[in-house]
C-alpha cells in the first residue's frame, strides 16, 4: 500500500509541476492565471495544517497564523522598503514565534482541546487588529500591500506565478522531507501513540512545539503570498471560514498525506469554480458538503486512497465468480 503511495509521489508531483509550468502559456486568460496562483497559495496553507495534524494536533483557527504572516510582511514592506519577496519570509517568521508563543501554553492540551483555543486565538487576533492595532493596520478599512512584482515590470502577473510556483514546490519537498527524516518519525509515533513514543525516549512536548512553529511558518508564508499578490489587506483574511477550508482540502484529499492537500485542493477549487460558472450560489456549499460527507464515508483514506481502492474492490470482484465457479 505504501509502495504504491511512494510511487504516487514520486511520479505524480514532477507530472504536475510540468503541468503547472506549462499551463500559463496555453492560456491568454488572466482569470486562469489568478486562479491557479490563488490555489497554489492554498496548497502551502493545506499543507501547513496537514504537518500540524501529522503530529496529532488540531487548529481551528490556522486563519490566525495566515494573517500574522500577511500582516507583519506587508508592514515591514512598508516601513523598511525591503522586497516583499524577502519580507514574506520575515513576516512567516512572526508567525512562528505566535505559534510558538501559543505551543509553549497549550500544546500539552489533547488535540480539541489545543483546536478550541486556537479557534479562540484567531478571533482575539482578529479584534485587537481592528480596534487595538487599527492605527497601524487600519481596523477594518485594511491598508495596500506591496505586490511581490512591481506592475510596471512587463509580464509580472506571469513571474509572480512561477514565483508562487517555485514557492509551493518548495514547501512541498520541505515537508516531504521531513516527514521522511527522524523528525517525521517522532510526529508520526506520537500521534499514533504517545506513550509508547516517550517510552522510547521522545519529547512529545518538544515534537509537538516544533510542529506549531513549522505549521504556523508555512501558514504565514500562505498569507503573506496571497496579500502581496493581490495587494490589499483586511482583517477578513482572519475569517472562520480560511480556517475551515484547510481542513476541508485535507480531509477531502487525505489526512497525513503528502499528496493528500494538493489533490484536496485541486479537486475542491475546479468544483466549487465550475459549480460558481454555473451561477449557483448557497448551493455550492451543500453540494461540496454532500462530497465531503461520501468520501469520509466510502474513502476516509481520502481521494488520494481511490487508486488503491479500487484495486481492491477490482479483486474482490474478480474473487466472486472464483467462487461461484467453485
């Protein structure tokens, strides 16, 4: 089963990364171009939630982390002058020291526990960025954010997708590393069982915290990619909802899975686009709930498992008539 994963890996993601480096010059529509951009971005949010549920832990508030990092690179941008293509690493890095400033004060708690008082934290966040913090983040108004290529630079919609690009495929080789490496291991033994993992001499706590900081690094990245590509920034990027849409890329993809956020992410945006095309509106919700509810339900593996799985509903057909012949 796992050879056949690894193999999913190793030939899928070159396949889609020719894909996505060609796909930009197949098409003169700048709709497309934004679209693949804007899920690129949500494939590293995805990404980021999914490591932190690799080690066992629940977010339902990673929204928090996504704008930390879009507002502290925006702001930094602007008070220093420092490129946005530096200043998103600068800003993911605030992000990760609130990750970790959040990790060392419930990361012990079980894993609804720690996603209730981060759901929390992304509605506290939110209010001291509109009233606390408004002078400098203007409240709910938002304030312009750099663009990580200037628009007088000719083609720069065009390099800022093969910067994204490069971006993403380099989040995704990072996790995929580590996930492979010790640390991996270490997340993966203590989500599974957290005794027999201290038993063998690993720090859960320390584990878990450096998952926080990661996922929350990555979640920064996310958000200060999107901000600078559209180049404005509120307070709504705090929303329940962009804390609800990792999840439902993971769970719909396949939870603790390499691949599982970019097929989750893939599959959901080409729906919930074609659904939009078709001037649907509140209906598009009820019809991705009712996928989501038939893939927990008939691939709890999610659609990353559907090779497989139909590998085996394939030999067990081929079993039946053994049998009656017999």
């Amino acid at each position: 089963m796992h050879l056949k994963r690894d193999r999913l890996v190793k030939y899928g993601f070159p396949v889609l990364l020719a894909v996505a480096i060609v796909l930009p010059f197949l098409t003169d529509n700048m709709f497309i171009v934004n679209l693949l951009v804007l899920m690129l971005i949500s494939i590293i949010f995805a990404s980021a939630w999914n490591l932190l549920a690799y080690s066992g832990q629940g977010s339902l508030g990673h929204a928090a982390f996504l704008g930390i990092g879009a507002y502290a690179s925006t702001l930094i941008a602007a008070k220093s002058g420092i490129s946005p293509l530096l200043t998103i690493f600068l800003g993911a890095g605030v992000a990760a020291c609130i990750g970790i400033l959040i990790g060392l004060t419930c990361v012990r708690l079980k894993e609804w526990f720690l996603a209730m008082v981060t759901f929390g934290f992304a509605i506290i966040i939110q209010t001291v960025t509109v009233s606390v913090l408004a002078p400098v983040t203007g409240g709910w108004d938002g304030i312009a954010s750099a663009r990580l290529i200037s628009p007088s630079i000719p083609g720069y919609q065009l390099i800022e997708y093969f910067i994204v690009l490069a971006i993403t495929a380099g989040t995704l080789t990072a996790i995929g590393y580590i996930m492979k490496s010790k640390v991996g291991l270490a997340f993966l033994a203590i989500r599974e069982n957290e005794l027999e993992a201290r038993a063998a001499g690993i720090d859960p706590v320390r584990y878990r915290l450096l998952a926080f900081a990661l996922s929350a690094y990555l979640a920064g990245v996310a958000g200060a990619l999107q901000i600078h590509y559209i180049g404005y920034l509120t307070p709504e990027l705090y929303g329940v909802e962009n804390s609800f849409w990792p999840i439902t890329y993971v769970i719909l993809g396949g939870l603790g899975t390499l691949a599982g956020p970019v097929v989750g992410t893939v599959v959901l945006t080409v729906i919930w686009e074609g659904l939009k095309a078709t001037g649907m509106t509140f209906g598009r919700y009820v019809i991705i709930g009712v996928i989501l509810i038939l893939v927990i339900i008939f691939l709890p593996r999610g659609l990353v498992s559907l090779p497989e799985e139909t590998q085996e509903w394939l030999k067990r057909r081929r079993k039946v008539p053994e049998r009656a012949g017999e």
